[in-house]
C-alpha cells in the first residue's frame, strides 16, 4: 500500500479542485493491475469522489447518433474516430493499433494538414465512422518496410517503419502538398500533476539556442487557448499544442467523436465545407437552452476533472539493485536531459512544494528525420515533439494489453522505442547502442520500474 504523505490542492480552469499526495501511487490497487492506470488520486475527498464517478462514467459512456431516446447521450458525429473515450484510450492508457483497414476504431488517428491549416476537403483529422447514411470519409491503410539496427554484442534490432495512406477516400484526394500525421491515444496518468508545473520551471529547462553545447535544445511551444485565444505554454498532446486540460478535452470531444461543447459550438465537429451532408445533419444540441450544445459545461469539467484526477502508480522494485544501476546508465547515456525525473510543484496557499517525477521536461526536441511528420503545430515544427513522460511506462502492457509506443506506435519494445531517437537524442541512442548487454538490460529494467 502507497504511503500516505501530505496533500497537494490545486484550482485549475473551471474551477476544477484537486488534491494529491507527493507520492503519487493509487492506494489499494496492485502494480501490475490491468486498472492500474483507471485509480482516483488517493486525497480525493467524498465530493471529488462522486465527481470523479461522474466524470468516469462519462468517459465510458457509448454516444449514439441524433436524434435518439436518450437525448442526453445522443450528438455523436455525424463522422467520429469512436462512441466512446474509453474506446481509444484502453482502460486510460495507450491506444492500439488498427488491425487491418475494416478496424477503425483502435485509437490511432490521423491529423491532416495543408501548409499549417486544416486540409480542406477532409479538415484537421481523418474521421473513419460515420452515423447511418452518411459515408466515412476514409481508412487508415499502414504498410511497414523493415531495417535492422546494430547494438553491441547482442543480435540487431529489427525497426519497421510504417507507411501511411487514406483508402476509399469519400471525397476523392487531398489537395496536392497535403501531410498526414499519425497519432496514437496516450496514457492519461497524472495529467492533473502535468498541469500543475509552473511555467517559469518548464521554461528553465529550455535552451533553444544551445548555449551550453550539450546537443539539447528544447524550447516551449506557445499556443492559442481555444477560449479567450490568451498565448500560453503547451503541454498536452503529442507537439504540445494544447495549454490546459479543458481545452485538449474538448478538442477530443469535436475531433474524436464529433460533439459540440462551449469551446467548439459547431455540431458537425470537423465536417468541412465540402461536406454538405454531414453539415446538414441532425444533431444532439438544445436551441433555446441555457447551455444547449452537445456536451454540457457541467459534462466537459466532470470529464476533465476526472482526467486530472487520474493517479500514477507506484514504481516497482525501485531499490532492486539492478533498476538502480539502470538509473545511473539512464542518466550517463544523457537521456534524463530531456526526460527531467523530477519537479516541484507548489502547493497553493501554504508557501511549501511537494515533488513529482514524470521524467519529462514537456519541451520540443528535434527527433530528427526518422520520426517526422512535416505538419507544424504551433511553434512545433515539423521533426519535433514534446518530450513523452515516462512514469507508469512499465505498466503499458499490462494495462493496454499490448505494447504500441512513440507518436505512432510503432515500436514494440522500449529498446526500439530508444532505437528510434534521432536528432537531439542521436547522442543519447548511440550510447544505448554501444553499451554492454548487462548495461543495457539494467536501463531497460528501470525504464519498467516507472
């Protein structure tokens, strides 16, 4: 059982209200439980509890299309990625990939783009559903083309890499120019905690120009919040091009299964201007109602509440003398220069900080051409993405049942995952690869521990 240690309260947009421990762990939940990603924050009080029920059987819940008998569950679409968030994000852990062009709803998607904006036939994402009598706009076709990776004393790693393309496209061709961006759903853990980071300790880590010589040149992304349009730093999402967890929960809603919130009023979600049927479609909003669109304000801050309040695991084996060893490789191989162990977060109100350890700096890296999608998000360019927090990474398989991991999913191992750096983070894969087998076994031994 996690140990108890003081309490972390937050107010966040909307005023939505946490509380943590600074050791992270859900109580009463094994390790290596198939749940162990779905527990509350163990401080959350009677309220937070019920809230965080509320905000679980939302994120469960299966939308049906408009108009239905069940008004308050209807509005999905008209074209979505799923029914549901739990359908992506497998039991609020990573998505799968598909298997086949037929399996559309397996938690990989795929941004669009057109020289920075939406592409404009099919919009900011590929919808692969569609509600009865409307056509889907397409599928998600993946070919891989293998190579082999040398690593020391051990045989090579094979890597594939995937090939994207859209089959049966509803609408015929992208324009000319136009880029597709794969992206798997990803863990939900410790949002709330991401969240809570102060700017000025994020932007401390960046180093844009270089100045120090080390290779590593992370610098924030900053982006438009959807509501109010005020410049802040990203956090959220694969380039970091969501500020806060309110917004990168409604653009979820519009973009994943189609539904109107406050922050994206428009019921037919990322349907276009050429898609007429769709946009002429009936839909789940209320006219005349005092808050009338698809997803309440009451459902939006109950669903983002409970992704804020999502607790991270306690590691496993932190004191195993080969996890220990693996920490110090982690750190001599230079990669805790950009997945930072650990920061501290202030706890409101009472001039003390409690410490979390998420292994990010939530910062841009260059990852070089291997992993680049060419689309632009924000500041983010086209080879770069935010560094991927690696706390509850050792419980991947369990929870999700499967191990998918990068942007895209394509590695299947965590020494692959390593074995696609590039860029900012050659140095570091290049010192992985040349390390002695028993090094390497212990790296990944504390890679699992998180």
């Amino acid at each position: 059982m996690a140990r108890r240690t003081r309490s972390l309260v937050l107010i966040l947009p909307a005023t939505i209200v946490l509380s943590w421990p600074a050791e992270l762990s859900a109580e009463g939940e094994s390790s290596d439980s198939r749940n162990a990603f779905s527990q509350p924050l163990p401080t959350l009080d009677f309220e937070g509890l019920q809230r965080f029920r509320e905000g679980n059987l939302l994120f469960r819940k299966l939308w049906v299309s408009a108009p239905s008998a069940f008004p308050g569950s209807d509005g999905l679409g008209p074209l979505f990625n799923a029914r549901s968030c739990q359908s992506c994000h497998v039991r609020d852990g990573r998505g799968r990939l598909p298997e086949g062009t037929a399996d559309s709803n397996s938690g990989l998607v795929l941004h669009l783009s057109l020289a920075g904006r939406p592409e404009p036939t099919y919009g900011r994402q590929l919808q692969t559903m569609a509600v009865p009598g409307l056509s889907v706009e397409g599928r998600i076709s993946v070919t891989y083309s293998e190579f082999a990776i040398p690593i020391r004393d051990e045989p090579p790693v094979t890597l594939r890499d995937p090939q994207y393309r859209i089959s049966s496209a509803a609408f015929g061709p992208m324009f000319p120019g136009a880029l597709l961006s794969p992206r798997i759903a990803q863990q939900l853990i410790g949002l709330g905690m991401l969240a809570a980071i102060p700017d000025e300790a994020l932007l401390a880590n960046a180093d844009p120009e270089d100045r120090d010589g080390d290779g590593i040149s992370g610098r924030a992304n900053l982006v438009s919040s959807i509501e109010g349009g005020q410049i802040k730093l990203g956090r959220f999402g694969h380039k970091a091009g969501l500020p806060d967890l309110r917004d990168q929960t409604a653009t979820a809603l519009m973009l994943d299964l189609g539904l109107s919130t406050d922050l994206y009023p428009a019921p037919w979600g990322d349907c276009t201007k050429a898609e007429v049927d769709c946009r002429g479609a009936p839909n789940g909003e209320t006219p005349g109602d005092t808050d009338p669109r698809e997803v309440s304000r009451k459902n939006l801050d109950d669903l983002t509440f409970y992704t804020a309040s999502l607790a991270v695991p306690s590691r496993r084996n932190p004191d195993a003398p080969l996890v220990m060893r693996g920490e110090t490789v982690f750190g001599d191989a230079g990669c805790a220069s950009c997945h930072v162990k650990e920061f501290q977060v202030p706890t409101p109100g009472q001039g003390k900080t409690d410490t979390i350890q998420p292994y990010t700096d939530l910062l841009l890296h260059d990852m070089g051409p291997g992993l680049a999608d060419g689309l632009t998000e924000g500041l983010a360019t086209g080879t770069e993405w935010r560094t991927a927090p690696l706390w509850g990474i050792g419980l991947t398989e369990a929870v999700s049942g499967q191990i998918h991991l990068l942007h895209d999913g394509r590695a299947r191992t965590l020494l692959e995952a390593i074995l696609w750096h590039g860029g900012e983070a050659e140095a570091s894969r290049n010192r992985v690869a040349a390390l002695p087998p028993p090094d390497r076994a212990a790296l990944i031994a504390f890679l699992e521990s998180l």
